[in-house]
C-alpha cells in the first residue's frame, strides 16, 4: 500500500495558482508577512513538502515578476492563460506530466501542510476524483485544499467552456463544487468538527485588513514558518 502511495506521488504535484493583477488587492502576493513576500511564505512553508511544486501564473507581462522568483528559488513554474485558469492548470499538468492535481491558490499563506498529504491519502485510498476541505464550510478561510485527478479536470473542461457560467473558468474546481455536478464524478468533502466555529475567521490574504490580521497572528509566534492552524486559532482567541 505505502509503494502504491509513493509511486502515485511520483505522479501528483502542487500547483500554486498565483498572479499579481487581483481586482481587489493587486500584487497582494508581493506584500510582506513580516520580513517575507506572501508567496515566499507559501513557498517556504511548504518545502518541506516532497512533492513537486509548480506556480502557474499568466503570460500577462505583469507576472514576470512570479517567473522571475520561481527561477530564483528553482521551483518549477508555467506560464498559461490569464482568464481560462482551467485551462492555465491542465496545459501547467500536461507540460509537467501530472496525473494527481492538488490545487492551492498563492493569497492562501499559511495553508496545513500536514493536511495534504492526510487527504491525499484519502484520495488515493478512496480511489477519488476530486476531494475538498471547502464545500463543508468548517473551517477558517484560507486553508482550502483541493485535490482532483487532472483526467476528471480534463473531462469537465469543455462542459466549462461552454458553460454560461464564466466563473466556472475562472476557478479551477468551481464545477466540482456545484451540487448539481456532484453526480458526475466521486467526490468527497472534509469537515472539522473541531474548526468550525472559525469558519468565519480569515487567514485569506483578499484585502489590506486580512494581511494586517496575519501579520499580528505570526508577530504573536514569531513569526514561525512552522505554525499550525491550531496556534492559529488559539492566538486569534487571544487577540480577538
């Protein structure tokens, strides 16, 4: 079982969605955690991780920027289409070979590590085709994982396009997320009993105000790359 779980790793990578043209907060992954970018951040705190990382950004020549410090910290990156971000993530799967897509977004920095590799278990367990920690709503904005196998992607991708729904396209498992699809695929979404009280809480970087809350939350720890939702939760008890 631990050789089908490694040989399925092998094949299964961590795309970082990531651009700097947000309508809400521009280049709010360039603004600083304390001495780090957001994206740094999300970097370092997940190479620990040993799976294959990829950023993919835009061919928008504003994006530069996130190309330039992925060579600069040798993380793999590709560069796709600004508003298909579907499309962005399967020519960023095709390109790199990837069969097992766990889908993380740049503005999310201080997502569970541990958590990915928990689910991914389950999903491979479970013989999935798409898993979350979002449709439940159970817990604290910020720490979305969703993992989706890229031939289902691939599947749904015309529907998508051709979809009235724009939204669709511009989130990359919003169709999965729909109840009315759920019956097209096997699914499975994580709850937290443990965690729902915050589920209003956000640890998302979407505004000014959120990066300010981030930045008093690690200040409180020091900052420490390592940090766990529960010393995140225990510290917004604290402050709030």
């Amino acid at each position: 079982m631990l050789k089908k779980f490694r040989r399925k790793l092998k094949k299964t990578a961590i795309i970082i969605e990531a651009r700097t043209q947000s309508s809400r907060y521009p280049n709010k992954i360039f603004k600083k955690i304390g001495n780090l970018t957001v994206i740094d951040f999300l970097l370092n705190r997940l190479s620990s991780i040993k799976i294959q990382k990829i950023v993919a950004t835009t061919k928008n020549p504003k994006d530069k920027k996130i190309i330039n410090l992925c060579k600069k910290k040798g993380i793999n990156f590709f560069a796709g289409s600004k508003d298909d971000l579907i499309k962005r993530v399967l020519d960023c799967a095709k390109k790199y070979n990837i069969e097992y897509i766990v889908s993380l977004t740049s503005d999310n920095p201080l997502v569970e590590r541990h958590y990915i590799l928990k689910y991914l278990n389950l999903f491979f367990k479970k013989n999935l085709d798409y898993l979350d920690n979002i449709q439940s709503k159970t817990f604290p904005r910020g720490f979305a994982i969703r993992i989706v196998k890229a031939s289902k992607l691939k599947e749904t991708s015309k529907y998508v396009r051709n979809s009235k729904k724009y939204n669709f396209r511009q989130h990359t498992c919003k169709f999965f997320m729909d109840e009315k699809n759920h019956n097209r695929f096997k699914g499975f979404f994580v709850n937290s009993r443990k965690y729902i009280k915050y589920r209003e809480l956000r640890i998302t970087i979407d505004y000014k105000e959120d990066l300010k809350l981030v930045n008093t939350i690690l200040m409180k720890n020091n900052f420490d790359i390592n940090i766990s939702l529960n010393q995140i939760t225990k510290t917004w008890d604290r402050i709030k």
